[in-house]
DNA sequence: TCAATTTGACCGGT
DNA sequence: ACCGGTCAAATTGA
C-alpha cells in the first residue's frame, strides 16, 4: 500500500464523513432515498478504499475471488477487525491444495478458518445465513460444550470447478437464532460457468432467495444485498485493521452505521432498493418475514491471504471490508 | 435419476 | 485418548 496512500485515507475520510451525515440523517426524517444515496457513497468510498489499498499491496495478485462473504457492521456498535484465533492459514490460495493431493479423507494439517462471521436471524433458521454463495453441507458434528452441532459446508462447486472453499455454520449457545460462521479457502469457481443448481446452504432457507438466485458466481453486490435480505444486522467486529486486504465480504446489507466505527460495506451497484428501507430503524423489519432477520458479524480475517483479484470487475462483488477505524 | 443431506467412521493433531 | 474436521455410504427429496 503505497501510491494510494492518500487516496485511501481521502476515501476513507470520506467514509466516515458521509456516515456521519447519515446517521445525523437517520435520526431525522429524511427520505429513504436520500438515505440510500448515502449508503450508496459510503460503500462505494470504502470499495474504493479497498481496492487501492488491495492494489498497492498484492499489486494484481491474481488470486480469485474474494471470499467470505461477509458483510457485516454492528448495528449499534463498532467494526472492528481482529485476527481470529484460527486465521494462520497462510498456505495461500489455497489450502486446499493439500486437500487435492490426498484424495482419500486425510489432513495433514488441521484447517484454521480465516474469517468468522456472526449472523443472527430473526426466525433462527440456519437457512438465513446464506451469503449468496452456492454451498453444500458435508458434515455436522457435535462440538464439546457446545449445546448446538457445527454444520461443515464446501462449495457446490468443488468438484466441477475445484472450487474449494468451506464454511462452518455454528448457533451460538446463547443466542439460538445467532450464527457463527467461519470461512475457509477462497472461490474459485467460476461464475461464468453456470453449474447446474445452485444450491443454498440449506433447504428451509432458500425460498427466500430464489428470486435473486440465478448465481453460482460469487454474489454481486445487489444480489448479495438480496441474498441478505433476511441479514439486517451485521457487525463486524474484531478485524484486523493492520492487513490491508484483510478481507473481503461479499456484499451484503448493512445497517445502521452508529458512527463510523460501524459499517458495512456494499459494493456498488445497489441497485436493490428495498434492503435498505426499514434500515437503521427497525433492522428486523421487512416485508418478507422470512428475509428479515440481522446479521453480526465478527469478522476477523485478517492476515488472510484474501487477495482481490486484480482486476476490478472481478473484484466487485464481494468485498466489503471492515476496518477499525 | 441425480443431487443434496445425514450420519457414522476415519484421520490427524494435541 | 480425545476432539475437530472430512469422507463416503445411505437416505431423502425433487
């Protein structure tokens, strides 16, 4: 991160300028659409942000997509971005390298999950958790002195297009209707090729996304928001501010942006109106019941080899990026 | 019939 | 030996 240096700071500044103004905004009686522009801007700020930061530093790594999606901010609260315990894979790209090369059922190192993210739904439904992304579920274990099993999920696609990033689906003990969420592995499928089905993680959920559901790419950012939809909430919290590219999140709905401590990033072409309409005042209302529902996250990716793919169109989508300001 | 989920077994790290 | 993560056969569903 070099050149840009002062163009992300300006982004950046700018960022936090204009969720300010939209908090001031939010408190007020503004239209929704005034509202919408402005989240529109601030995503965009920190995409760009992100993107030169992404640039000056991995300059045109061309590693694929981003991956996890996340998008999160705390409603109420602060982003921040912290290493989680489990993010020393750094064996690149991939880990998953390791994984082709045993093909019967072997490790040779235990995974170590890059992001975490946390999502809470209003009903509950582990379906809510969708991220835009098409995943199959491979197994569920119980874990000790958690009330709730963890569901292991892979990419639909892995086999098709060796894509091999996974996901870790957890209710939290407190909260039922909380999950933790912990990606692993980057998307490499390639959206271009449609595969067959596209598959949401779970069954129950995916009435809710058919309708924007016509992807097996990563999402992009109007459908991630839709894909979201249920998600009100995010926070982000612990991500680590120190590595650039930390991560990346899948554009999603964000919420109330507190202060600027708090917020999501979409990326920008919002062309969905809709998920912001009860935004920052009544996260868990929406016209759909079943799509209503708040995400948290606590994203911690940092240090993860999430590298943005050099160029930006691929780039899109997905990266929102949570910084502790 | 095919794809996704379930679930017990297996593997490797601690 | 325990535990978390993955595999793969069996089951389920469209």
């Amino acid at each position: 991160m070099d050149p840009p240096c002062v163009y992300i700071i300006n982004e950046l500044k700018q960022g936090v300028e204009l969720a300010m103004h939209l908090k001031s905004i939010l408190s007020s009686e503004s239209s929704s659409e005034t509202k919408q522009i402005l989240i529109q801007e601030i995503i965009s700020s920190y995409d760009r942000a992100i993107l030169m930061v992404n640039w000056g530093d991995s300059g045109g790594q061309t590693a694929p997509l981003a991956l996890a999606p996340s998008t999160l901010s705390q409603p109420e609260s602060s982003v921040s971005i912290n290493e989680t315990p489990r993010s020393h894979d750094f064996d690149q790209p991939f880990d998953n390298q390791q994984d082709e090369k045993v093909s019967s059922k072997k490790r040779k190192t235990m995974p170590t999950w890059q992001d975490q993210i946390r999502i809470s739904t209003d009903n509950g439904l582990e379906g809510n958790t969708d991220d835009g992304y098409g995943w199959r579920k491979y197994g569920q274990k119980t874990i000790l002195g958690a009330k709730f099993p963890r569901s292991y999920y892979r990419c639909t696609y892995r086999h098709a297009q060796n894509c091999m990033a996974r996901k870790q689906v957890q209710r939290t003990d407190e909260d039922p209707t909380v999950f933790d969420i912990s990606y692993k592995g980057q998307h490499t499928c390639n959206p271009t090729t449609k595969p067959s089905v596209q598959q949401p993680e779970s069954p129950e959920k995916h009435e809710v996304k058919q309708h924007n559901y016509q992807r097996p790419l990563p999402p992009k950012s109007g459908e991630m928001l839709s894909n979201l939809k249920e998600n009100l909430r995010v926070n982000t919290s612990d991500l680590d501010a120190t590595s650039p590219c930390a991560f990346s999140f899948p554009p999603a709905s964000f919420e109330t942006i507190e202060n600027y401590h708090d917020f999501n990033f979409l990326q920008g072409s919002p062309s969905g109106s809709n998920y912001f309409t009860e935004w920052g005042n009544d996260f868990q209302h929406y016209d759909d019941p079943n799509l209503s529902g708040r995400i948290s996250t606590t994203a911690s990716a940092t240090n993860s080899p999430l590298a943005f793919p050099a160029d930006p169109q691929d780039f899109s989508p997905f990266n929102n990026s949570g910084f502790l300001i």
